[in-house]
C-alpha cells in the first residue's frame, strides 16, 4: 500500500559491509540489519538511550508501546540500495539518506547500513542522523497533543539528533551540526519571523525555491532558547501560548518581544566559539532488554521482499513483481510463517485477495501469534467484504480482527478495522466502535487518517472542539505538504462554525477518504 513518508537528503555517501541478517528487538524499536552481531547491538542500545534521553529532557512518560507500535527500523545495506527502494514507485531519490513512514499497521524507517558514534566527539553518520530526526518527529506524535509550528518541530528534532553516544552510555544534545554549519553560513538567509509565521515565510520566499537554511535556523533558534538563560523562561511562556491557541507569531511577540533583536542576537550566538551542551550519564538512560537474533534462512531470503512491500507498492506491474517473488521464496522456504506472512501481504497488494487469506491462514496455522499474518488476513478480508457489501463476508472480516486483537489488545488495526466495518456498508457506528476508534488514535497518534477518521466521527457526533484537535496533528505536520495545507484550511473553517459547517466538513473529509482509497485500489 502506498503511504506517505517524510524524508532528508544526503549530501555525502558511504559504503556498508553485509553479514547474515539479524534481528534486535527492544521496548520501542526492532532493527533489521545484516550488518553484524555489535553493530546492530550497538544501534539497538543508542536508539534506546536516545528514546530515554528525550524523555527525561522533555518530561515526557517512558511509557512502553503496543509491540506492534515499535519503530521498525529495516538497514538496506548501500546507499544505492536504499535510493534504488525509494524510488521504486517512480519518486526522485535524489541523494535521499533515509526515510520514515508513520504507517498505521507500525512505523517504520529505511536507512543505509549506519556509521555509529562510539565517543560523543564523534560524528555519526549522516544516515544515523537522519534516523535520529525522523524518531524525534515520531516521539513528539507519541508523546505530545501540543501542535507546534514547523520551526519548532524541525528545531527540536535537530537538537535532538546531533546527539553523541559515549561508551560509558552518555548521551550528548545540543552539539551543533556539522551538516547545519555549511547551511548557516551559506545558505539564503531565513529571519526570526520567517521562522514563527509559516505564512510569511512563504510569501517571502515566493518563486525562489533555492536552497535556504530553514532548518539550520530553526535549530539555532531552539537552541538558543533551550541555553540563553535570559530566554529560557520565554520559550515556555511562546509554548504556552501557542497551548493556549494563540497564532505563533503573536506567542512569538509576546514572549520574545523585538523578533529583529532576536535575530541580531541569534547571528551573534551563531558564531560563538563555544556553544553549550547538555550531557546525560548512561546510568540515567536504561535501555531495558536487548534481545539479538539471527534471522532463519527463509526470513533472510525473503526480507528483500518484506522491505520493499513495506516502502509501498504503487503500482500494478510493482505488485505483480514482487509478488512473484515472494511465490518463489515460498515455494523454497513452504513451512516458515514469516515467509508466508510476507507472501500474505505480497499477494494482498497483486489484488488476489483469495490467496492472501490462504497464505496468511498457512502461516498462522504454524505460528498462530503471527501478527503480520493477522493483519494482512484482517486487510483482505475486509477488502472483500467492502466490494460485496456481504453481511456474512464483513462478519468474518470482523472475526479475524477480533482474533488479532485478542493477541494484541492496542493493535492499531483491529481497533480501527471494527469502526471501518460498519461505515463499509454504510451503518452508523456503535459507541463501542467509536470508542475503539478513540483508542486506535490514541496508540497511533503517527498515523493521520486514523485522526482524520477520528475527527470526521466527532463532527457528526457535533463535537466540533475535539474534531479540532483530532485534526491537528496531521495539518500540522512537519513533513505534510499540500494535505497538511489542505487540512489547515479547513480547521480554519471550523473555528466557530455551526452545525451545518461542520456537517458539510465531515462529509468533505469522508470524500477525501474514498478518494485515497480508490488511489490506493486503482494502484
């Protein structure tokens, strides 16, 4: 299925070394890998100390996730092989370092095989960076129902992700970027108000669409907030404001006060020589369990296949080639239910239904915790039964969505699929089936069509204040494009609209919906 992502660029390359594949699980990420036993061990251990680092700077529950929840984080091997995926729908890769998709089944991330820190002095590679930013977007989704502006998403997630990892298990944030310096200097110019009135930027920037150094502001921004202790307090009454429903650029004045003496001062802290950082010791930042496993011979042969049907199949002649082979890895590896699973979803994206449902019913009857192979039985099912409109086809849909949810109670999908079930044929839903709607953006808040579902149920329900907010997080996105666009307009709308607006708006988000649907079938 094709989702939507966000991506970074890569401005140099490297090469990557490959072993047999493995697999480190932890409680908030499952990194793939064929990189070695220590590399992947030591990902695995940096992502988690970085997930606690977050937490404790930003006061922030370390809360586990549903397991199905975790990030998944697939290691591609080369850069090309990671551009070569980007692309396979057709999309300009670029000098593309990495990307994440916020796909309600489970996040997931592509990057090359990493060049991890081992001393905070260090720099990780550019692939780890971008990494570390896309899971500081993901965190901030997790953890926060505050919608800030873009700057401010993009400032913090660039704090963030500069982070060095000492062998002792410190962690350091705040380092300036050595990919933000060149920007910063020789980029074109980007102003304070720029920064925290979106609007104004666009209509400065107008036609020229050159390269600018928005996000390299937007980090010394933020970290000159985060450290000036003359501005410290200001940062929090900007955030406050912006909580209590303030436009930016007001919280920004009134917090701020003279935005161009902001810049001018921000120009001056630009070129200091020394900037301040801020350490956490390892003992402060538990990772939990680590388990590494060696993945089976038939999981290895098919995790091309997994990877690739993961980054989205946007194309028939695309689903019928990986589909194919998918068939010939299961024809080699017939009783291994991870290569079942994957043939499962494969077929599911080639249109045949049918044969998703009998590889995914082959898979769960080796392993029946299989949670891939209830999905993809759960995606199938439904899909047949929405085209037929059948009673007795939606109540077996419902079944296998009841079993998945019987072995993962906040499984995103099963919560969502219930709701979806009764729209499909075109019933009104339970309250039962709204509150697990409520649930499933709850555990997913990463995933936007599960808000926007979430958001067009309360406008029928006239519950206009909480569609706002359901909405929010997918019209603010940082990486959101013309959808997000979209989506701000119509929260404009909302501010104070009656029932007959908000009525007209639900109606117009459920056409968006048939709409991506029907993209997605045709595709």
């Amino acid at each position: 299925m094709l989702q939507p992502l966000s991506v970074l660029l890569l401005l140099f390359v490297s090469g990557a070394a490959h072993a047999e594949w493995m697999e480190a699980s932890s409680d908030h990420f499952v990194v793939y890998g064929d990189t070695g036993e220590q590399k992947l061990r030591r990902v695995a251990e940096q992502l988690e100390r970085f997930d606690a680092a977050m937490a404790m700077v930003t006061g922030a529950p370390r809360t586990k996730p549903s397991r199905s929840a975790r990030v998944t984080v697939y290691m591609t091997g080369t850069d090309r092989d990671l551009r070569k995926l980007f692309a396979q729908n057709g999309d300009q890769a670029g000098f593309v370092a990495g990307f994440y998709m916020p796909v309600m089944s489970g996040p997931v991330a592509f990057v090359p095989d990493v060049t991890t820190a081992r001393n905070a002095d260090d720099e990780s590679s550019f692939p780890m960076f971008v990494l570390l930013h896309e899971y500081a977007h993901h965190f901030t989704f997790m953890h926060s129902r505050f919608t800030a502006p873009r700057w401010y998403n993009e400032g913090l997630a660039e704090f963030f992700a500069s982070a060095g990892f000492k062998p002792d298990g410190s962690v350091t944030l705040g380092r300036p970027s050595r990919l933000r310096g060149a920007e910063l200097f020789m980029a074109g110019d980007v102003t304070v108000t720029d920064l925290v009135d979106q609007e104004h930027y666009e209509k400065r920037k107008g036609d020229d669409r050159r390269y600018d150094a928005y996000y390299g502001r937007a980090w010394l921004l933020f970290h000159y907030l985060t450290f000036e202790p003359s501005r410290q307090q200001q940062r929090r009454a900007y955030v406050a404001a912006m909580a209590a429903g303030k436009p930016s650029r007001q919280a920004a004045e009134e917090a701020f006060g003279d935005l161009d003496k902001l810049d001018k001062e921000l120009d001056a802290y630009m070129i200091r020589s020394n900037l301040k950082v801020l350490t956490i010791k390892g003992g402060a930042l538990p990772t939990g369990d680590i388990t590494l496993q060696t993945l089976s011979p038939g999981e290895a042969a098919v995790m091309p296949v997994v990877m690739r049907s993961k980054r989205g199949v946007g194309s028939k002649e695309l689903a019928a080639a990986i589909v194919a082979d998918a068939r010939a890895v299961a024809a080699k590896f017939p009783a291994d239910p991870a290569v079942l699973a994957a043939l499962a979803e494969a077929e599911h994206d080639a249109g045949d239904d049918d044969a998703a449902v009998a590889a995914a019913d082959a898979a769960l009857a080796l392993d029946p915790g299989k949670v891939d192979a209830h999905v993809q039985k759960v995606y199938s099912l439904f899909s047949k039964a929405s085209k037929t409109k059948s009673a007795a086809g939606m109540d077996e849909a419902r079944r296998a969505l009841l079993a998945l949810n019987g072995i993962e109670k906040d499984h995103p999908v099963p919560l969502v699929y219930f709701y979806r079930s009764f729209l499909a044929r075109d019933e009104a839903p339970t309250t039962n089936a709204v509150a697990g709607l409520e649930r499933g953006a709850a555990v997913a808040p990463f995933a936007n069509e599960v808000s926007l579902m979430l958001a067009r149920q309360y406008l029928v329900d006239g519950k206009i204040p909480q569609a706002r907010q359901a909405m929010q997080p997918a019209a603010y996105n940082p990486h959101g494009g013309k959808n997000a666009e979209k989506l701000r307009g119509i929260l404009a709308r909302l501010e104070g609209a009656d029932a007959a607006a908000a009525s007209a708006v639900a109606a117009e988000l459920r056409e968006l919906g048939k709409q991506d649907e029907e993209k997605k079938a045709k595709d």
